[in-house]
C-alpha cells in the first residue's frame, strides 16, 4: 500500500479482510431469494452501456422514472434526463431488458447534444406574462419552471402551464418561453378534444350495480356503498369515478343507475363507467397493462361538459354533448379514446408537442376506443373502426373512418405534409392499424384501399392491439411514423418469435400507407428472429496484469452465428486484481473496433466480476474478439481469470 492510497483506502482494505475472516456464512436455507425479473432488468437497463452513450458530456444524467412489463418476457424502463440538474424536456430513453438481465435494446428522442448555459438573463415573472398572452381566456399560471428544452437547437427556457380556454376548447397549456429572449419556442397543450375542426359539409369490489346505459342497454357497473347510500365510484379501480361537471361523484339512495335517456347525466355516467371498467379488463386480459396509468390507476370522469366535444386534460376526462342536444358524447369508443389518452400519456415519452405526434396520439385513443368496442362486443354497440358513429356529435355520423379516414377528408396515406390538425393526422396510423388488424379486404367488414394497390391479410384485432401497445412501451418524445413503424417490427419478432406472419403483416400495412423504412429496422423475420445458433463463448485461461505495464489480451472466437452482433452485446468479465480503479477494459471486435467497458477511476475495491452491455450491432458476430486490459498506475496487480461473450 503506498501513500497515493490514503487513509481511507488502507481502512477500507482492512474492513473487507476483517469481515471475511469473522462473518460466519450463512447457511444455504438463509440464502436470500433470487431477484424477481422486473428487478433483473431494471437494475440492468440502469447499468446499460447505451445508456450511458447517449449522454454528452458529464454534466448530463438520467433518472428511471419506471418499469413496465411487456409482452415476450420483455421490460420497458423510462429515463429522463437532466442537464447539470435542470429537468430536459425531449431529452428522454427507454431501455428493453429481459427478465433475466440482458439488455436488448435502445431507444432515444432525438436531440443535438446538449450544451446551454444554466442561468437565464429573462426574469421568470416576464416568462409568465408571456405564457399568460397564449390563452384567450386564463384561470391560472403556473409558476415558470426553468428546464432544458430539447431538440436540434436545445434552449434554456421556461416551461409555464397556464389553464383556462382557447377560442373554441378548454386548455391546459405548456408554454415554453426562451429563458434568454423571452420568445416562445414551443407549445403543447394536454387538453385533447375528441373532435377537431373541420370545414363544413384490485381491492374487492361490492356486487355489480344495475345499469340503464343509452347506448350499451343495460349494464352491470362496479360502484361503491352499500345499505342506502351508493356512488359512482369504483371500488377496485383507483381513481375511477363519473360525476357532473364542476360537481361531484353521482350518489344515490340505491345501487341501480341511468334511466337510460339520452339527455340524463346520470346515463350518461352508466355509459363512461360501463366503458372504462371494460377498457381496463381489456387491458389487463389482453395487454397485460395494470390499469389506465401502467401502475393500477386510472382517472376521474365528468359528464354536462357545455360543449360539442368530449375531451382529456392530462389529468381527468371530461363529456359534452351532441349539436342537437339529444345525446351525451359518452359512447363506448368515445370514452376508450379519452381515457386512451391518459395511456399515451403515461406510457414512454408521454405526450409530445408536434403536429405529427397529436395526430398519433389522437389515433391511439381511436385504437383503445376500438380495442375496447372489440372486447366488450356488445350487442347494442356492436364494435367497429367508426369512432363516434353513436354519438352523432355534428351531425354528419362518424368523425372518423380507421379503415378509410378519407370519408371524412382525412389523408389515408403518410406524407411529410400532414393536415395542420392533430384529429385529421390520425388519418395514417389509424388506417394501418385497420389494415393490421382485419386486413384490406376482410369478409363481412368494410374494404379498406391501400396506398399502394397491395392486399394485406390481417391477424386480428387483439394480435394487433399486444403488438401497437408493446410498440408503445418504447416511445420517446419525439415519436412518429417512422419510429412507430421500427417499434412496432422489432415488438412483433419480440412477441412472435416462432411466426413471421405477424412480423411481415405489420411491414406489409405500413407499407400500405406509405410510411417509409426507418434507419436500422428488422427488414425480415428470418434474418431478424434471434437464432439459437450464437451461443455465449468463454475463455477461462488466466492473463496476468503487470503493474503499470504493456495491455495484455484475451481471445475467444465466434463462430455459426448467422446474424451481426447485437446491440446488447454482454461482456462477462472476472478478475482478480486490487484497487480496480488502475485498470482500462475494451472489447476489440473481429474488425479492430474497441469498445470502452470501463475508465479508470478512483475505486479502491479488489476484484472485477461484472457484466457490461455494448451496442455492436455494426459488426459481424463471427470472427475473434478480445478482451483487453491495461493497469495505468503503479503498486497493484492481478489476472484476468476468466471472460465470457455473448453476441
């Protein structure tokens, strides 16, 4: 030990041989229990080394903010970044990991890297009263929270939510104002209508309460209470209620609801309760989803909102009624769609700010609103890809058509000129998910015409609906067709790996629409479904490691693997070696391309036996690999005992 290690080094030292030699072992019966898969890969998408690519410079780190289990055994982890402690907004990641700890993938919103100054020269009540000016009229301004905003220019600016209405729609407005110049960069509004502008032409649960629906017949409902006192309040879905707007939860003297009148707010309530109890089943049985929010939450309801419109304002959903006042805009694929809000919301990179990024968003209400039409199948509210056809909302039937969006003049097709209105940009995702789920000429459905004068065969909705949802687990900020269409290949060879007929349906539909290949997609089943050919490689042949001296090696070589490496390449490395803080490890491909596992450091602790993820996916798999290893200080010493590499 010499004097560069210190005090703390030598009692550090002296700690771990004292407990080695005085701390019994347990016995086997108290060994603790193995991590359960949800931990695996959390904890390893935290120590992804693509997570750690994708930051800048030091002054940038990401958080977790959750885990949510997917479908094929797969776990979706969402990081936010900041930027010398200011939160980033576009700055955000999602890990994939498997239950047993290896990271299979990365995805990223797209940002230039960030390089801004911390402190701004605006004063935020000035930021404030420029938000303010955004709305016509204003209930309230949040204080100016000072962040990061992202993208190919990043600014310092303040983020103010003001709350109150637009011209035409309740707002609940985030307004991002340059911290320097005081200009607005960006908006974003939560509220999300179900109509946009056009021009004209698990706690136990009490026994089911009686329901008068309007547009469902009658129903059974979860509701709370007993004896002569009731709501509408579920009782073993948290945050699930339906009252009047501005009022409180409906409560009565019995548990039987509605009187099924169209006019009647309680019916009205019947019907959202009705709907939104289903879509949270069909979450649960066909998804695997746990509630509205991923995390066994969901949202209140109100119904009598004074307007042509029904809508989602990031925190609650809110029911108007139709043109001619005869019926409450609370049908079933209506409710779906609100509340698929709140899934878009809260899956990923929630709700984005760009034209291209409402349109999906509104169309993933649509797909929930159908995908709950689908499992409820009623027979008074039979499903199908109309949204609101029972509602009526203007007049003129459905406001939309999925398997053919140009009934209502919006595009069928993708282009990089979507309509400047988020309900008309739904148009293409909505119709590839028809196309997906019932094909382009299904019997006894409607026909739906493809951009490019292909026939596709669907698969179903519910394969169609577990491969959107998991594709959504891996959305970003910056979310779009491109990104969709690459989520939504890679999560169908992820939840089919024995078929390549979901995989080429999901290619074929979006092709169908126009949208084009994105940049490192699956570009076919076979050559994409992870063989069982790559096994993992070890070399258990010790090398020492001179003290400060020359890189010393390690080889092992790859062979019959009939794909490129992947980009969670595992590195699993032991060695024997004091202060591992001396030492530099690179995995060297077959090409000469050296990849960084670890830097020195000031680690004083003995002994290496960690896993590390590399992105290798530029390489092929076959050849001979290296493990590396360099000590670049003086006064240790030791041996790489063993590696093992798993392409």
């Amino acid at each position: 030990m010499t004097g560069r290690r210190g005090i703390t080094a030598g009692l550090a030292t002296a700690g771990l041989a004292l407990s080695a030699f005085t701390v019994p072992a347990a016995p086997a019966s108290a060994a603790p229990p193995p991590a359960d898969p949800l931990t695996l890969a959390a904890t390893a998408s935290d120590q992804a080394t693509s997570l750690s690519a994708l930051r800048s410079s030091a002054d940038e780190a990401f958080h977790r903010v959750g885990t949510t289990a997917g479908g094929g055994g797969l776990y979706y982890s969402a990081y936010e970044r900041t930027y010398r402690g200011l939160r980033v907004v576009g700055g955000d990641a999602v890990v994939v990991a498997d239950g047993t700890g290896r990271v299979r993938d990365t995805t990223a919103a797209d940002t230039a890297p960030l390089s801004v100054a911390t402190i701004a020269t605006l004063d935020a009540t000035r930021a404030a009263d420029t938000a303010r000016r955004q709305l016509t009229t204003v209930d309230g301004v949040a204080k100016p929270d000072l962040v990061v905003l992202a993208g190919k220019q990043p600014k310092l600016a303040y983020e103010v939510v003001v709350t109150g209405r637009t011209a035409k729609a309740p707002s609940s407005l985030h307004v991002f104002v340059d911290a320097a110049t005081g200009a607005v960069l960006q908006q974003r509004d939560d509220w999300k209508s179900e109509a946009g502008d056009r021009e004209a032409g698990t706690t136990a649960a009490a026994p089911l309460a009686a329901g008068n629906s309007f547009y469902a017949g009658s129903v059974s409902i979860d509701t709370t209470g007993s004896g002569s006192s009731f709501s509408m309040r579920d009782p073993g879905r948290p945050g699930i209620s339906c009252g009047r707007e501005g009022g409180s939860v409906f409560t009565g003297p019995d548990d039987s609801w509605g009187n099924g009148n169209g006019t009647d707010l309680e019916t009205a309530c019947v019907d959202v309760l009705y709907s939104v109890q289903t879509e949270w089943n069909m979450l649960r049985d066909w998804l695997g989803r746990n509630g509205i929010n991923g995390t066994g939450g969901g949202y209140p309801a109100s119904v009598g909102l004074d307007d042509v419109n029904a809508g989602w304002d990031g925190r609650s959903t809110h029911f108007g009624h139709s043109s001619d006042n005869q019926r409450q805009a609370s049908s079933m694929d209506v409710v779906g769609h609100e509340f698929g809000h709140g899934i878009f919301q809260t899956t990923p990179g929630g709700a984005g700010g760009s034209i291209e990024n409402g349109g999906m968003n509104e169309s993933t209400g649509d797909i929930f609103g159908a995908l709950t039409e689908a499992y409820a199948n009623n027979p008074k509210d039979r499903p199908d890809y109309e949204v609101g056809e029972g509602v009526n909302l203007d007049g003129q039937g459905p406001i939309r058509y999925m398997y053919n969006p140009s009934l209502v003049r919006d595009p069928n097709c993708y282009s990089t000129s979507l309509p400047p209105e988020v309900h008309a940009a739904a148009g293409p995702q909505n119709h590839w998910f028809y196309l997906l789920a019932e094909g382009s000429a299904p019997v006894g459905k409607p026909a739906s015409p493809t951009c490019n004068g292909s026939s596709v065969t669907g698969i179903g909705i519910q394969k169609a609906g577990k491969i959107f949802y998991n594709a959504l687990l891996k959305k970003t900020s910056s979310w779009n067709h491109r990104a969709a269409r690459k989520a939504t290949l890679e999560t169908a060879l992820a939840l089919y790996p024995d078929s390549c007929a979901e995989f080429t349906t999901v290619k074929a539909a979006w092709d169908a629409v126009s949208v084009p290949a994105a940049t490192g997609e699956p570009t076919s089943c076979g050559t994409t479904t992870p063989p069982t050919d790559c096994a993992a490689v070890s070399n258990g042949t010790d090398v020492a490691i001179p003290d400060a001296g020359a890189t010393v090696a390690s080889s092992l070589t790859v062979a019959g693997c009939a794909r490129a490496a992947s980009a969670s390449t595992r590195v699993e490395v032991h060695i024997v070696h004091t202060y591992v803080g001396d030492l530099v490890l690179d995995l060297v491909a077959p090409d000469g391309t050296a990849y960084r596992l670890k830097n020195s450091s000031n680690d004083s602790a003995d002994n290496i036996d960690t896993t590390y993820t590399v992105n290798a996916s530029t390489e092929a798999a076959n050849g001979t690999w290296q493990l590396r290893a360099r000590d670049v200080a003086r006064a240790d010493t030791g041996r790489l005992d063993s590696w093992t590499l798993t392409v």
